[in-house]
C-alpha cells in the first residue's frame, strides 16, 4: 500500500538534518551549510532560531526545554548548550567521565555504519571475517569512557570516538558516529531503543545501558537506511529512499512516498501524530 499525503511545509534549504523536538513538540533543526538553526512549529511556521552556530551538526533538547547541540568544531568535537530564547548564550558543556544516570536519558546517532573499516578483522585460525552484524554489535556494545551532561541534568551524550584529518581548524574533517549521524535518539537506561544498521540495512533495537552501551540487539525490521522513527503504538518509520512503515512485529504494511529522499524522521507535533520528513532540501510533514 502506497500512501502520498504528504505536506511540503518550508523548502530552500541546502542540506538540513539533525532535527530533535521540545516537550511541546517543536521541531528544531540544522542546516549545516549555513551553520544556522531553525524551529518550526504549526502556530509558528518556520523560524530562524540561532543564525550562525558554530558548526552545529545534531541537536537534542533538554528538559528545560535547551538545545543540546553537537558540533564538529574542534580536534574533538564540541558540544554546547542553546536556549532557543536567548540564542547568543552559548554555554560550552565540558566532556566529564561516564557514570551511571537512572534519572538521564542518553542522546544515541539514530543510523550507525560498522563494516570494519580501518582494521584487520580475520580470524587468522578459521580466515573468516565477522558479519557485517558483528561488526554493528560490537560497535553499539561498547561503553564510552566519556559524557557530555545536559546543563540541567536529563540528557547524556556519550563522547564517541572522533576521527580527525587535517588541521584542528575548520578547515579540519571530523568522523564519529555521532557526527556522521542524520539525527539522534534518547532513551533512558534499561528501556530499549530503536536504530538503524546502515551497512547491513537493517533496523534493531537493543537495550541502553551505562555509558552509552546498546546490547541484546533484536532485528525489528529487515530494512534499515538513513533514520528511523518510532511512534507510541510501537509501528516503525523507516528512510530508506522513501518512508517505508512497519507495524510492532516487523512487518512491512505501507510506503508514504515523498518528493525527496528521506534523512531524517522525527516524530513531534502538540498531539505527538506528526511525522516531520527532513531531506536535502526540504522539510514535509505527514500525520500518523
């Protein structure tokens, strides 16, 4: 079944992702090219928050109702905080050793990639490789050493490893999977959160731990791609060339087409039954 109700709500951008909704259910997002963050809302339509953050790349929104913004300025990355009323305060959150948070959710890349690039894999006693699934669960398995803690306390982001090339300077490239990531994805530690294997093109979800582990890594869906999305009755929205639903037991049971190819979906709106659909170019709405 194809479905194409789909709302164009703002186009003209030059290449937008990173998007994350407030409690209200807000959208924010980045256009990276021009280093400026926009919200949108259907009482306000579309609006410029922040022009000319450094280097923001993804956004995930805090208690308070603060942006919690990763850039890709610096050797290491940077993370710093935004209150979308009062942008020009840019508060720089200091990375700080892992710990334990019940009462935090953590910020996790919504689309991961793990082929093991850049390492020597075989087994040299049977010369077999592992699966492109090993690759994706040791990867998502291991706790990270670091953590960037939301100013008022609810979010953490744990400090994946960034690979550098080039000066330290903007004229520097940065790889993490955090960065290279179209958004991110909370979830409080012991509950299960929902991700995409983008090299397996498969969709898991798996169970957040301390310091930013997700294990016990179930297929949910056997299709993966740019971003997925999860609404409240457990069916998943997934990118993957267009917008591809699945219901709570995997199955795949219609496609909503849209103009532009899918990077982002994020689920907000005041009654939480909007699907925003972030593209290159374009950012369209479809209800759910």
């Amino acid at each position: 079944m194809i479905e194409h109700v789909v709302d164009p709500l703002a186009d003209g951008f030059y290449s937008i992702a990173g998007g994350a909704v407030d409690a209200k259910g807000k959208l924010y997002f980045i256009d990276r090219q021009f280093q400026r963050i926009h919200g949108w809302s259907k009482a306000e339509g579309l609006s410029i928050v922040a022009d000319a953050p450094l280097d923001a790349v993804n956004l995930a929104v805090d208690k308070s109702g603060d942006l919690l913004v990763l850039s890709s300025a610096g050797r290491d990355a940077t993370v710093y905080s935004i209150d979308p009323a009062k942008p020009a305060d840019v508060r720089v959150i200091a990375p700080a050793p892992a710990k334990p948070h019940r009462d935090a959710a953590t910020v996790l890349p919504v689309n991961a990639w793990a082929n093991g690039e850049f390492a020597d894999r075989i087994d040299p006693a049977t010369y077999q490789f592992p699966t492109l699934a090993d690759f994706f669960t040791q990867k998502m398995g291991e706790a990270k050493p670091q953590e960037y803690l939301s100013l008022d306390g609810p979010l953490a982001l744990p400090a994946f490893r960034v690979w550098n090339q080039g000066p330290d300077d903007h004229q520097g490239w940065r790889w993490s999977d955090t960065l290279d990531a179209h958004g991110f994805v909370t979830a409080r530690p012991g509950t299960r959160v929902v991700l995409t294997n983008g090299s397996e093109n498969r969709t898991y979800s798996g169970l957040v731990g301390d310091g930013g582990q997700v294990t016990d890594l179930k297929i949910v869906a056997d299709r993966g791609g740019e971003s997925v999305a999860q609404d409240a009755a457990g069916n998943l929205y997934v990118a993957n060339g267009q917008v591809f639903v699945h219901d709570p037991a995997g199955r795949p049971v219609r496609r909503i087409d849209v103009p532009d190819r899918p990077l982002q979906l994020v689920i907000g709106g005041a009654d939480r039954r909007t699907l925003f659909v972030l593209t290159h170019h374009a950012l369209y709405a479809v209800g759910i």
